[in-house]
C-alpha cells in the first residue's frame, strides 16, 4: 500500500483507541531518565513493534555532559506510630521523589515535612519532582494527605539504588528508498503521567507499527529516550547519522483537550514546518504555530547550534500550558482517545505530505523559458481566472525550483494550492523544463 492509500483510508477513531489502550499498559510503571522502568516500557512496546534497546553504560561522556548513575526503586513510604503505611509508593509511583536516595528512618514532622512535596493551590493532587542531579530523599503527596499525617514520629523508608549501569533507550529504523530520513522521537522518562508524555510515545508507535507496512520514500527513524539526558545521548552516539536526516518531528503532549500548537524548527523554514503550517492552516479548528525558543521538550537538544536538524515539536498543550501538568491529575482521564485521534490525523497528514512532495530544479533558470514556443499556453489554456492562476502555478514552480525549495515551500509561498502545483510541475517536466529530485 502506498502513503497516499493508507492517509486516506485510515480509521482514525481506531487508532486512537488503540493509543489509548496502549497508554493504559504503560501508565503504572515507574520511569525515570534511567532504570528497569524504562526497559520494562521497553519490553511493552516490543510486542508491538521491533524497537531495539540500547543501553548506555554509566559515566560515559556525551558532549558535555555524562551518563549519570543508575535510579530504580521497589518501594517506598511514610508509617505512623501503629506501623500504618500514610503515604505508600505502590498506590502511587508519583509518591517518591524520582530520583530519591534510598533511606530508612524515624523522623518528627518538622524533619519530615522538609522532604515532602505538595501543590498547595490544589490541594487533591500529588506533585511530580524530580532530584536527578541532586542528592536528596523526599515524598510527593497532596496537600491534603499532608495535612493529615499527625504529629508524628514517622517511619520513612525509600527503597531504592543508585549505582553505576545504563541510560536505556530504544529505536527502531523502518527502510525506505531512499537513506534520507524522517525522524520521530518522544520521550519515555516519565512516571504514571499520561499527556506528558505516554501520550505521544503510544501516538508514536501506533505510527511505526503502521507505516512499517507501507511503501515508503523516505527510511523512518524512532527514537524513545528519556528526556534531555536521552536526547543528548542518543546524538552523542549517532552523531555520522545526522546529516541523512530530511525531516524531524519531536512528539509531546498529544492527548489532553487543548487546541494543536506546534514550534517550528530552529531553521523557521524547514520543509516539516511548512508542510504542518499547510495541514493545520487546511483544518477548520483552532491551531497555534510558535517560532523556535531554546526551551521546552528535546527540540532544545536536536535544534542547538551544532546539531540543528530540521525538527519541530508537535503539541496539544505546551509545558505547563494545562493546569494537570506534572501533577497526578495528568492521569486516563484527561487524556481521550478522541485527542489522539486528532492529533494522529495531523500527522498522517504531514508524513504523507512529505512523502508525496518532491523538490524539483528548473533545467531552464536563467530568465523565464518560453512557454508558447512550447506550447504550454494552450495545455492550460483561455483568458480565465482559472487559467491565470494556472499560469501562475508554472511561473512560481519554475521560479522556486532550485533544487532546495520543495512544492510545500512554494505552495505556503504563494497561496496556490498544492493540487495546482502538482499539475503544473507534470506539465513542465513534460516539457523537460523541471528535473525531478529524490
């Protein structure tokens, strides 16, 4: 099947659901930027599709920055004087600080409440905090819960290891055509938080598990690392990769009930950015596209100034832009799989874009080439509006096709619909004023 077969056929309600359901399989592990939680999403995704796992051992250099020590825990909790667990990591992962040092204590309330997290403006909702490169012990609970530990003493224990092993990541490389390639990558760092961002790894794999069918024009690479530290690792090994990649999309935040934002590439330009500004511009809903910043998701890593691949990161809401972010309230609830069938649509909208457009080199480019002599005037005939935009569309692709500039550029460029576009670079490369570029 081809590209443009399977956009148009595909049942998008479907697929969200089956997101969704994916989403709901991933949602109780506990991840962090490294541990058996990553390896067991890992292990997950593979009976959907081939990723392999690559591991990464402690202390290696990756740009400036090192592989940090290995996180896992088993367990954790907060006891009051009965041995009653209050606060209890296997009802909620969020519960132990991520990243926490192991410890095993009697403490007064004062002690402990200097290791504990709350959101005080909504006091129902357990926090998410991290302590990557921190050393510390500590809880995440609702304000509540804190409200209503007592007075203490409390027996507090993390059960957990930090030592030297690996960053895990996995990647998965669908062959096309060409070596050119279309990179999409999310991160799968995160504990039990849905939108943020199991969202888009399920969004990400139903992708691969389908395009993996396909006949493709561009190879297709997806890589699912923890966030920053993964990113940077992941281009730190695979640096001689880099220049085959054509296209990039990071995934974040795809399932909650926001309007579609996206933040173009650090380029501004990049075809993948005018291909998602011509798909979201075609939608009657509601869309924001961003210039690039230097903050946000791994964009930040794979659009610095010595990588700088041609990536934008595709969103619903942005970091911190829904009021459930970073917090237990960002849970299956919120995220439905109508969203993600939305979001996937945009995206199926785009890869196929992509994949159809073609860059083309204009064989005649010193002035314009005569179209009558060549009997072009009469192919698109009459004194019509019709025929005039017709006209236009051979002058704008022959004026733009220099061999950078693909048919997306150019439609963005000039307000002409692709479809238009398409027809007039067949009618010139009849005529063999156009070469055709991979």
């Amino acid at each position: 099947m081809n590209i443009s077969e399977w956009s148009d056929d595909l049942d998008t309600t479907a697929a969200g659901e089956w997101a969704h359901k994916l989403m709901a399989d991933l949602f109780p592990i506990c991840r962090s930027i490294t541990g058996n939680g990553v390896r067991e999403s890992l292990a997950i995704i593979q009976k959907h599709v081939p990723v392999e796992i690559r591991e990464v051992a402690t202390d290696t250099p990756v740009f400036d920055w090192t592989v940090p020590r290995e996180w896992n825990v088993r367990d954790g909790y907060i006891k009051d004087a009965s041995g009653k667990r209050l606060i209890d990591f296997n009802e909620h992962n969020l519960h132990v600080l991520n990243y926490s040092q192991p410890v095993n204590k009697t403490v007064t309330r004062e002690e402990l409440e200097a290791h504990c997290f709350t959101i005080p403006d909504h006091p129902d909702r357990i926090p998410y905090r991290t302590s990557y490169y921190n050393d510390d012990w500590g809880f995440c609970l609702s304000q509540n819960q804190l409200d209503n530990l007592g007075e203490g003493p409390f027996d507090v224990c993390v059960d957990s290891s930090i030592e030297d092993g690996h960053l895990t990541y996995g990647e998965l490389v669908i062959p096309g055509k060409t070596k050119k390639e279309f990179l999409i990558t999310s991160h799968i760092c995160h504990p039990s938080l849905a939108n943020d961002n199991l969202s888009s790894v399920s969004i990400a794999i139903y992708l691969a598990k389908e395009l993996a069918k396909l006949d493709l024009r561009y190879t297709y690479r997806f890589v699912f690392a923890p966030a920053t530290i993964g990113a940077i690792t992941w281009l730190a090994q695979n640096s001689e990769k880099l220049s085959n990649i054509k296209h990039a999309l990071c995934l974040a935040c795809t399932g909650d009930p926001g309007s579609i934002s996206y933040k173009k590439s650090r380029r501004g330009d990049a075809d993948v950015d005018t291909a998602m500004e011509l798909v979201l511009s075609g939608r009657d809903q509601p869309y924001v596209v961003d210039e690039y910043t230097p903050w946000g998701y791994d964009e930040r890593q794979y659009c610095s100034p010595g990588i700088d691949l041609p990536l934008g990161c595709f969103m619903r809401s942005k970091p911190g832009g829904y009021g459930e972010y970073h917090s237990s309230a960002d849970n299956l609830e919120l995220v439905q799989p109508e969203f993600l069938a939305d979001s996937l649509s945009v995206l199926v909208e785009v890869i196929a874009l992509l994949e159809n457009s073609r860059a083309y080199r204009n064989t005649s480019p010193k002035c314009e080439p005569q179209l009558g002599r060549r009997g072009l005037y009469e192919k698109i005939g009459g004194t019509t509006s019709e025929a005039k935009t017709d006209t236009m569309s051979l002058l704008w692709v022959m004026n733009y096709s220099d061999g950078e500039h693909g048919l997306p550029f150019i439609a963005k460029k000039s307000g002409i619909p692709m479809e238009k576009l398409e027809a007039a670079a067949k009618i010139l490369m009849e005529a063999d004023l156009l070469d055709a570029l991979d």
